[in-house]
C-alpha cells in the first residue's frame, strides 16, 4: 500500500475534534430552549428531546439537521445563533495537527464527514489549509455516509479505492462502509479497548501503519 496510496481521508467528529461541540448544542442548548417553551424543568426536556433524537436514530437525515429539530419544537431561534454561541468551546483533539503537517508533505488530504456544513465550517476552521476537499455527505449527496458515498468521492478524485487511507471511529460509518469498496480503513478507538491491527487508538499511529505497507487490513 505504501507505494500506491494517494490520498488519507478523515472523519471529524471524534476523529479531528471532541463531541463537546455536539453535545453543548444537543443536550443543552436544545432541550434549555424546549423547556423555555414548554415552562418545564430541564431533566424533564432533556428526556422528552432525548426521546423524539431516539425515534428518529441516526440513520434518518433529519436527526443531524438543526434547522429540522428548532422547527420540530417550534423553537423559532436562528440556527446559526446557536452554534456560534458554542463555537469557542470547539476541540480539536492534540494528536491532529501534527499528524496532519506530517501527512500533507507526502499525501493529498481530504476529509468524509457524515454531518450537514452548518456544523462542519466552524469546527474545520482551523484545520481547512491542511485538506483539499471536505466533502460533507449530508450536504453534498444528501446521504448518510455510505459505500456508495466513498465510491463516489473516489470517482470524483480519481483515484481507486485501494488508493486511499480512511482513517474514523463510527464503525458502520466509517470502517464498515469504506473497507466494504476496497479503501484502506484504519478504525480509530480513542478509548483505547479494543486490540486489532487495524485498529489505532491516536492519529500518531498513522505513520507506522502506512510504513507497515498496510498488513494491519483485516481481510
């Protein structure tokens, strides 16, 4: 692999940068301005909002739109006032930016995010110079991310599959989805529970795999 792979391709949330974002807007911001409307306490809309994320799961488009949810509740806020209000609490995890000065020297850079721009711009603002494309799935195919999403953007690109590293931490999404069409996929498990080969626990990893001419595949 190591002499063919073109291109390293990242997942963001839980990959590039920290659920918190996410979860100051979902299980804050949301059910605080539910329960304003409704006049009740906030364990009360936390559950209720909880409830109508669950029916909907995260495999409907709807569950990662925003603007869907503040017209669901009837909330009548701007979405934008919402997520600019959290944008400095954005993480981008320590082992990122480093690795990503690393790889851009050798390898052109993009990056394969289920979740819709609104919430893909702020968090990618520190981090843009280093990709060539950022593809959101949502907002580009208005798909979840899926095989024929990865096909895709490899036919845009032009390149073959097996010319391309993944690199995520959602196992359907990320793992399942692009070995499915013959990427390279490394599944990263931050918590560090899990013991494969294809498996890395940091992003400082990416380097001794790529060395490794890609034997941590699992086949």
């Amino acid at each position: 692999m190591g002499n063919t792979l073109k291109i390293i391709s990242f997942d963001v949330d839980g990959t590039l940068v920290d659920l918190e974002y996410n979860n100051l807007v979902w299980f804050k911001e949301i059910p605080q301005l539910v329960a304003q409307k409704k006049k009740i306490g906030f364990e009360e809309s936390i559950k209720l909002v909880q409830d109508e994320y669950n029916k909907l799961g995260e495999h409907n488009l709807n569950w990662y739109d925003i603007k869907y949810w503040i017209s669901y509740f009837g909330l009548g806020i701007s979405y934008k006032k919402i997520l600019e209000k959290y944008e400095p609490q954005i993480k981008i995890f320590p082992d990122v930016v480093p690795i990503l000065k690393e790889l851009k020297k050798d390898f052109t850079l993009i990056s394969i995010t289920t979740m819709p721009r609104e919430f893909l711009v702020p968090k990618m603002k520190k981090l843009k110079k280093y990709f060539k494309y950022i593809f959101s799935s949502l907002s580009d195919f208005k798909e979840i991310k899926n095989s024929e999403i990865y096909l895709r953007i490899c036919q845009k690109l032009k390149v073959k599959p097996e010319q391309v590293l993944h690199i995520g931490d959602h196992w359907e999404f990320d793992y399942l989805a692009a070995k499915k069409i013959g990427m390279n996929v490394l599944f990263l498990d931050r918590t560090n529970s899990k013991k494969e080969e294809f498996i890395i626990n940091s992003l400082q990893q990416i380097k001794k795999k790529i060395e490794n001419n890609g034997n941590y595949i699992s086949k």
